[in-house]
C-alpha cells in the first residue's frame, strides 16, 4: 500500500489576503479556481515540497485559525527564517531543542493572518 499526503485544508477567513500572505512566504500559486455556487479552491505548494496546503470559501468548515504546528523542514533554519524576516513575515527567533546524547532540532515559529500556526525544523541543528 502507498498512502501519499499531498493536500492539507487551512481555514482561513479571507481568500486573497491569504494568497497574498503565503506568496511572501515563497509558496507557488498553484490553482485559484472559481467553479460557482459560492466556492472558491486555492492550492498553493511550499517550495521544495511534495505538499500543498489548500483553502478558499465553501469546502472548510473549520475556523479560522484553528491549524497549528505544521512543520516546514528546512536545512539551514537561520539562513530561511532571515529571509522571510527580510520578506516582512513575523518570525519568532530559533530555538534549540536537545536532550542529552540525542540529535538537537531547531524551531522557529510564524503564523498566518488567522492565525494558524507554522514551524520551521532543522533537524541537528
């Protein structure tokens, strides 16, 4: 068997602002569809990613902001939380997790404009 995770739903409140925020963040634009009877789906893939996060108006009952945590695994944690800090995203400074004789791992935090939460990892970092 072969299960692949390849969309993730993120309640948001407001559609284009949205865009306009995960496009700062990097992430391509990959469909803004329209079809009628007041939807609207958007998916748009972080770069080097095999995953993308979807949303839009009409198929996420969730409330906005209610996402948290999801991870976005990156080699060099300073090097792309500087850049979006330099693109005007809110991102916390890097903390260090470890505990004794285990690999370290690096978090930096931002959220969205509703407020669904987003982890930068660096693992041994």
């Amino acid at each position: 068997m072969e299960l692949k995770l390849e969309l993730v739903p993120i309640p948001v409140s407001d559609t284009d602002r949205s865009i306009a925020f995960y496009e700062k963040v990097g992430f391509h634009l990959d469909h803004d569809v329209n079809p009628g009877g007041g939807f609207r789906i958007v998916q748009m893939t972080p770069p080097g990613s095999g995953c993308s996060i979807g949303f839009g108006m009409g198929w996420v009952d969730t409330p906005p902001g209610a996402i948290q945590n999801l991870h976005l695994v990156v080699k060099d944690i300073h090097a792309v939380r500087d850049e979006l800090a330099g693109r005007g995203v809110e991102v916390s400074e890097v903390s260090v997790m470890g505990a004794p004789e285990k690999p370290s791992v690096s978090y930096a935090y931002f959220q969205d404009p509703d407020g669904n939460g987003w982890a930068l990892q660096q693992m041994g970092g």
